[in-house]
C-alpha cells in the first residue's frame, strides 16, 4: 500500500477517535469547559501535560533544529525540560492553592486591580497566538506532504479539526484528546527511532546507539562520523557550538522562565482533585517527556548523516537528480525542499560554502526520516498522524487560554459581572472560534519555522508572566504598580525587538544577523533581557509607591506553604 493511503487511513482512525471523544467528553458547565471538572486522574493528567507540552516544536522542529545546529540546538533541550521542572515544582503548587485557574485571574486578584487582569489577559492573548502560529504551521506542513494538498489547506484542515473539539468539549474534552494524541505521538517518534538505530548502529535503543560505532564494520562512532562529515561541508563540527556563549545562556533562559509563564500548561494543574495529585502528574509527566527528549538528539543525529549521504552519494561526489530517493521529489512538491543546479552537472551537493545546491527546511527532518531511511510506508503514515498529534493536541490548549482569557478574565471578572454560566459558556465558545481563525492565519503565514516561533512565544511570557507570578509568590509586599509597569515595560521591550529583526507584517527593520544584535543576544533569547527588565522596573516603582494592602500580604504569607490543600477554588 503506497504513503498516501497508508497516511489517510492512519490519519483518518487517530481523526476518528479524537472527535469521538470530543463528543463523549463534551462540557455542560464553565467548570467542565475551564478545567475538566477537576476530576481527572493523575496519570491521565500527566499524559495530557506531555502532549500538551510536546508541541510542533518538540515533534516536528527540535531534531530539525538540533539536526542543522548539532551542539547549539541543546539550547531547545535545556531551556524545555529546565522549564517544566521550574513550573512544576516552584510555580503549580502555589498557583493552585491561591485557587486560581488562569494567569490573568491570579494576577487580577493577587495585585487588586482590574488594570492589572486586562494586561495579563493581553499578554496571555498576545502569547498563545504566537505559539499557536507554530503549531498551525506544523500541522500545514504534514498535510502538504502527506496527503498532498497546499499548506494553505493543511492548515485550514487542522483548523476544523481543533474547532470541533476545543470548542465543543473545552478542557474535558482536550484532557482526555490529548491522551489518546500522546500515545499516538510518543508511538510515532519511538518506531522509527528504534528502527533507523538498529540499521545504523545496530542497538536497539536510540539514546545508546547515539553513543554507539556505526554497524558497517568502521569502527567508527556516529558523533566522530558527524563531525568528520560536517567539517568536509564547511560546518563547524556537530559536537562543537559556534553560538556565542552569552547568546546560549540568554536562549536557554529565555526558554526556562518562559515555560514556566505558559497560562495553557499552568492551568493543567486544577484538572485534578488535589494539589498531590497535581504534583504526581507533575512527576509522571516528566517521564513521559523525557521519553521523546531523550530520544530527540539521537533521531537528529541519524537523520543528518544519512540526509548528507543520501544527497551527497557515499563517495561525498554528489548524487545524480534523475537517480535521486522518491522522498526528495515528494518534499520537493511542498515548497521545502529546492534543488539549483550551479554547475550545471545534474547532479545534488549540500555544502554550507558555495557549492551548495540545496535549500532544506529544517522542520521536515523528523517527517523526512522514516522516508530517507527507507523504512516501511506504514511507518512514514504512522510519523505524519504523530506530528499532527503533537500540533492539534498544543493547539487545542493554546485556543483554550485564548477563550478562557476573553469569557472568564475579560468579560465575566471585569466588563460584565452579572451573565450567566451558560452565557459565559457561550462567549467562550465564541471566543475560540474566533481564536481558531486568527491561528489559521498565523499558520498560513508565520514569522519563522515552528521551534523558531514557539521561543519567541516563550520569551514573550518571560518577559511578561514569570516576573509577576515569582513577585506575586515571593515578594508578599509587592504592589500592582509595579507589577503593571513591570509588564508593560518586559513584553514591549521582548515584542518590539523581535519585530524589528523578525518583522510578522512587515520587512525586519534590521537585518537579523549577529553583529545587529544588542550585546550579542538573538530574538530568540532577548526574552530574557525583557524579564530583567520587568524585574528591575517593578522594583524601582514599588520603591516608589507604597507597599501591597496588609490583607494581601497575608493571603501570599498562606500560599507559600502549599502542602495539605486539597478542592481547588469553584468560579
């Protein structure tokens, strides 16, 4: 059976199911909508958390990333799994016992000001859209390749999809999606793992064949293979950085702190009854995370030597186009992959000096890998439904923030106070479809390939949440003025640097190049600067202003001892 029936078939069964579900977990009340009722298990909880977390970035980008950048790419594996150790042991256990299930409510109630609720809900707002642009793109770019349709339709395709299930079943239909969309992905990134690790290395397991000799009789390891390769092409050596060591910190920060600011993995926290379980599906979905973390480095390692093999050809003299792999003129048809032909010898050569002929995207390299294996079409389907798994399941979550921020934050605890539950459910919806659109957008026309997009999205809650919610938990006399200046000033400075050298609806105003960058420090990792800032003007201005009310002081001197609480606060 050829890929693209193999795809549709595999596709169309996971499709099946998650709408199954949607609809046997559809919500009746704004509680179901919010936070799933506050019933779900906690290994089910730990489940969604990973497949939430696990976006298109983790799935789709980051061995494309570390693939293309070797010992730089480690920024995006550092940053990710520091991050989520931060939330889930320094930041969920508070939040949850203050008993607000959304950022903008926390930081509304915790600096006694409206002003400060509808900053949050724009940051929160501003945010998501960013990092759901990076999953609506890695949902366009596995339907242009795997069921042939234009990235324009891929996307608008997996705008239905999240359509039906975030607006129908809200958080209780997400939560228990996103458990079924993890066992597809995990089981998708780990096939041809294992696989592709045992034809090169001949070890079973991807993290020790990473490590392991090459099984064609050398002797010699992967790594040292990698290195030798790169240097031949004008690279620098895979386990050696070429990044500047300030920008690697400033990255790695950047991602870190911003994980712990994301509004839609915070609110995983009140999906369950109480705050130990809260914590056990912290733990259990650090083990269901590092199973794809672990395994990231090695996939990337394998599908950068054979993608240089198999264009290059075994002798490094280049491989003819006529005679080239299937997979190279299927990418070709998308847009992501494009052939020049400088010398006009007809054959292909990737180099990164001038005798490049080759433009590769780098978020194809998972997708591509089963195909430049050459394994069997079934695992080339079972890849595309993981990847769609890993960007519908964040999507989802993502649309949820967004809905939540506008019907329960803006509308419902500020703008109007008196509608009901079921008018608050409606609005909700309302606001999610309105999301989903917006995404699709964004998708269709993004500002970077998707682990690109997802670290500004997580520099901008650097810059803006992380400071406020550690303030808003360790600083009991912080007041809302310097909250509020502190955000304005940490999300507008980390947002305007990144349009003036990312640009979004216009041209970068600066070229993105390192020697333009304010002291060294990439977009990518400028919102780390924007959270110093934020810092920094908080504390000049609560210096200037008077301390937090009394009553405030000691509603954060209770929150800091989390242990014992059990039901989380009903909205």
């Amino acid at each position: 059976m050829d890929i693209q029936t193999l795809t549709f078939i595999l596709v169309g069964i996971t499709f099946t199911l998650y709408i199954g579900i949607a609809i046997w977990a559809r919500a009746g009340s704004t509680n179901d909508f919010y936070v799933a009722g506050g019933g779900v298990p906690p290994l089910a909880n730990g489940m969604a958390t990973a497949a939430d977390w696990m976006s298109a970035a983790s799935f789709i980008s980051m061995a494309g990333l570390i693939s293309f950048l070797g010992y730089d790419g480690g920024v995006y594996l550092m940053g990710w799994t520091g991050g989520y150790v931060l939330l889930a042991l320094c930041l969920a256990p508070y939040l949850r016992k203050f008993g607000k299930f959304t950022v903008p409510d926390f930081i509304g109630d915790r600096y006694y000001s409206q002003t400060a609720r509808v900053i949050a809900v724009v940051c929160a707002i501003f945010v998501s859209f960013t990092y759901v642009a990076g999953q609506m793109r890695g949902v366009g770019v596995v339907f242009s390749r795997f069921l042939e349709v234009d990235i324009t339709w891929g996307v608008i395709i997996g705008m239905a999809i999240v359509f039906f299930y975030a607006v129908l079943g809200g958080m209780k239909g997400i939560t228990y999606t996103q458990v079924a969309q993890y066992c597809v992905l995990i089981f998708a990134f780990l096939v041809p793992a294992v696989f592709i690790s045992i034809l090169m290395t001949g070890n079973p397991i991807p993290q020790l064949g990473f490590g392991g000799t090459l099984s064609d009789g050398s002797g010699v390891y992967l790594l040292d293979k990698l290195d030798g390769l790169s240097t031949e092409l004008g690279f620098a050596e895979y386990t050696q950085g070429s990044k500047p060591m300030i920008d690697v910190f400033f990255i790695t920060a950047a991602l870190m702190v911003g994980t712990a600011g994301l509004p839609h993995v915070i609110v995983r926290f009140f999906t369950v009854p109480k705050v130990s379980d809260a914590r056990r599906s912290a733990g259990y979905a650090l083990v269901f995370i590092a199973l794809l973390y672990t395994t990231a480095p090695a996939v990337a390692a394998f599908a950068r030597v054979n993608m240089i093999n198999t264009i290059n050809g075994e002798d490094g003299s280049g491989t003819l186009y006529s005679q080239a792999p299937s997979w190279i003129s299927n990418w070709e048809t998308t847009g992501l992959i494009k052939w020049e032909d400088k010398n006009g010898d007809g054959r292909m050569f990737y180099a990164k000096d001038d005798r490049n002929e080759m433009k590769i995207d780098r978020d194809i390299m998972v997708l591509a890998n089963p195909e430049i294996a050459q394994l069997p079409n079934w695992v080339v389907a079972l890849v595309a439904a993981g990847g769609l798994a890993a960007a519908l399941s964040t999507a989802a979550g993502l649309l949820l923030v967004i809905s939540t921020s506008i019907s329960h934050d803006l509308l419902k605890r500020n703008l109007m106070p008196n509608i009901s539950d079921k008018q608050e459910l409606m609005y909700a919806r309302i606001a999610a479809a309105c999301a989903v659109c917006v995404a699709g957008y964004l998708g269709i026309n993004p500002p970077g390939f998707v682990a690109q997009v997802v670290a500004f999205a997580f520099g901008l809650a650097a810059s803006s949440f992380f400071p406020a919610i550690i303030l808003g938990i360790f600083h009991k006399r912080m007041n809302r003025e310097g909250a509020l200046a502190g955000m304005i000033v940490g999300i507008t400075f980390t947002a305007a640097y990144i349009l003036i050298y990312k640009g979004v609806f216009f041209e970068p105003l600066i070229p993105n190049k390192p020697e333009n960058w304010l002291f060294g420090i990439s977009p990518e990792g400028i919102g780390t600067l924007g959270m110093l800032l934020n810092f920094a003007t908080a504390f000049v201005v609560h210096k200037m202003t008077s301390d937090a009310p009394k009553e405030v002081q000691d509603i954060v001197e209770t929150i800091r001892y989390p242990k014992g609480v059990g039901e989380a606060q009903a909205h």
